[in-house]
C-alpha cells in the first residue's frame, strides 16, 4: 500500500538542486521524500513535502526548464505555502537561513498574514497564515467594494 499522493505539485528547476535542497529544509521547513540520482551522483529528481503539500526539485534541462538564476530572475510563478504555526517566527527562521525577504508579514484584508520571500535562486515564495476566517461578503468589504464569487459548498462558502 502507497501513501496519498497530492493531486497537484509545483516542479522548480534549479542550476545546483543539491544545494537548493538543503535551503529548503533549512529556511522553509521542507523535508525530503525520494532523491533520485545518475550514474554520476547528480540529484535528476526529488522530492520535497511540507504538511500535505510536495514540491519537485530538479534541475535545468531541456532547454525550457530553467533556475530564475538563468533567466535574469525573471518568475513565471509564486509559490504559495500556507502555514499554521507562527507566521512571523517562520519568516525570521527563513531569513536567517538566507532567505530574502521581499515582503515583511503583513495583515491582509481577507484575514490571512502573510511575507513573501525568495531562495537563492530566485524563486518566489508565498507564505501565509490565517489569523481570522472571514466570509466572502466580509473580504470585499474590507477590500473596499470586491465582488467575490465563491462555488456553493466549498471551503470559503461560509457567509
């Protein structure tokens, strides 16, 4: 019998992956699932989680996958964590681990505190907690006239 596996994973290209590995456990908290290596020692795929969630770190190859480190820190994405623990020690953790810190934790309107950062090879990070559950009429509200739209019966269906 297998684990669950998630539905949906983000995969990152990095130039060194080995290296990118180690930071993510360190700053971020990930942990390492299944590292796959060549004939030549080289990690050609892994696998990182936190909480339910899983990353891949790989790294550049075929010419289309590429570090934001090869791209003149050019992003295509932002990759969103959510975390229940204490948002603000979780951003001095990350930054004293070398992470830059591109937004301190802020209060946002729909409830959520939140920082965002990037690794050392400039991939973006989204981190966020929610500190106060809030309806959907609630967040455009705060938001100064949003009109949210939200599926019947999911998780923000809460008015």
């Amino acid at each position: 019998m297998t684990a669950k596996r998630p539905t949906l994973a983000s995969a990152l290209s990095y130039r060194d992956p080995k290296a990118a590995l180690g930071f993510l456990e360190k700053a971020f908290g990930f942990q390492p699932l299944m590292i796959i290596k060549d004939d030549k020692g080289q990690i050609v795929h892994s696998e990182m989680t936190l909480g339910d969630g899983l990353i891949m770190v790989g790294g550049e190859w075929d010419g289309e996958h590429k570090s934001p480190l090869s791209l003149g820190g050019q992003n295509s994405q932002t990759i969103h964590v959510h975390i229940t623990d204490d948002i603000d020690a979780h951003c001095a953790h990350a930054m004293a681990a070398g992470a830059e810190i591109i937004m301190e934790p802020a209060d946002q309107f729909y409830g959520d505190r939140a920082y965002r950062a990037c690794d050392p090879e400039g991939h973006i990070w989204s981190f966020a907690q929610t500190k106060k559950v809030m309806s959907p009429s609630e967040w455009d509200k705060a938001g100064g006239g949003l009109k949210t739209w939200v599926r019947p019966g999911s998780v923000y269906d809460v008015a």
